[in-house]
C-alpha cells in the first residue's frame, strides 16, 4: 500500500470516528454498507452515507476524504 492510502485510512479513522490516536492501521473490508479498519489490534466499522455498488467504491471513498482536506 502506497503513502497516500495510509493517510487516507489515518484520515477516515480521524475523521470519521472519535478514534484519534493509534499506531498501526489495515483496512480489512469493504462492503456496500461501510469499510472495516485495524487500529492496534481494534476493529472499527465506518458506514457509508448510502448503500453503495462496487462501482461506486472508489469514486465515495475519494469524495469522503476530499469532504475533510
């Protein structure tokens, strides 16, 4: 995983959870619902807006951290 996708997981949990420290992240999983995220050895769920297609991944996960930079 490149750079910029570990900031983009440090930012959805930042951003989108009250998880503000932590060490090691790993997104696990995405469904149509939400994406599941690794924090030193947690787990959090974050929920998309609306449910999503798999077409419809990339373009919401972008428009999520460009709605917080």
């Amino acid at each position: 995983m490149n750079k910029d996708h570990m900031d983009a997981i440090h930012g959805y949990l930042k951003n989108y959870t009250d998880i503000k420290d932590f060490q090691d992240v790993e997104l696990c999983e995405i469904t149509s619902k939400c994406m599941k995220i690794k924090y030193d050895g947690n787990f959090t769920e974050i929920n998309f807006p609306k449910e999503i297609t798999e077409q419809e991944i990339k373009p919401t996960l972008v428009s999520m951290i460009l709605e917080h930079s």
